[in-house]
C-alpha cells in the first residue's frame, strides 16, 4: 500500500486544493486515512470551514515526511521489523531462502530471505538482488547484502 501511495503522490499538484474525498480517490485510500493524516498534523487550508480543503503542497510534504518517518536504512543481514518498527536480527537459525525467485535480466533475480525478529518474534521478509550464479550455486547471503 505504501508503494502504490509513494507513486500517486505524483498525481497531486502543488497549487491545487483537495476535499477529502478527492484525495481519498486519488491517493486510492479510504477517506478515514484522510482524517487520520488530519489527526496526524496535516493542515486543512482552514480548520474552520467544512468540508476541509487540503492544498496540494502542503498534502505532498505531509506524506513525504510520513513516508520518510517509516524508513530505516539495513544493514547487512539485517531485516526491517514491522512490530519493532526497526532494523533487526533474525534468529541465525531460522534465516532461509524464500520461494520467490524471479530473473529480472542482466543475470540477475530477486530473491527473498525470512526469518524470525530476534527482539519481538515477529516474522520477517527482505527482498534483494543477487545474481543468478550466485543463486544457483547456493553463495547468495545474507551477508553480501
Ligand atoms: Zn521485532
């Protein structure tokens, strides 16, 4: 979902103003988020008239910041923890390649690792590139990426 929000945000324009229920429809989100975001800090044009109208600018740095606040760089064989809401270890044990292994070109796929938050217990994916040698010859870790 963040993703798709991360593309849209392109689609607002910066001198325009929105309802709610627009940007509900263009952000492809229920308009409780947008109310949510109003709880949150994001600034109608004027807390006194309703239904709110939300200037674009305004509405694209809100979510950039959202955005920005939900991010952690990882570290080699670390995982980002949706509970934690950090970057992780997983239980040495437990770290295994996932089932999905799709070629993109160039001699490279992507591949997924699981494992188990070492803090929380919390399921964990990551997603990397590697090359195909590597794969097949059982060399990707975690470790290189
Ligand atoms: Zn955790």
């Amino acid at each position: 979902m963040r993703r798709r929000i991360a593309t849209r945000i392109r689609l607002i324009r910066r001198h325009r103003s929105y309802t709610s229920q627009e940007l509900a429809k263009l952000l492809g989100v229920h308009s409780r988020s947008i109310q949510v975001w109003h709880a949150a800090g994001l600034q109608p044009i004027d807390e006194r008239s309703k239904p709110y109208l939300f200037k674009g600018e305004v509405v694209k740095a809100f979510l950039r910041k959202l955005r920005k606040k939900c991010s952690c760089s990882l570290g080699p064989g670390q995982f980002y923890c949706p509970r934690c809401k950090s970057a992780r270890f997983s239980r040495p044990e437990i770290v295994s390649l996932g089932p999905t292994k799709r070629e993109i070109g160039g001699g490279k796929m992507i591949v997924s690792w699981t494992g188990i938050c070492i803090v929380c217990g919390c399921k964990l994916n990551r997603f990397a590139v590697v090359s195909c040698e590597d794969c097949t010859d059982g060399k990707a870790t975690m470790e290189g990426q």
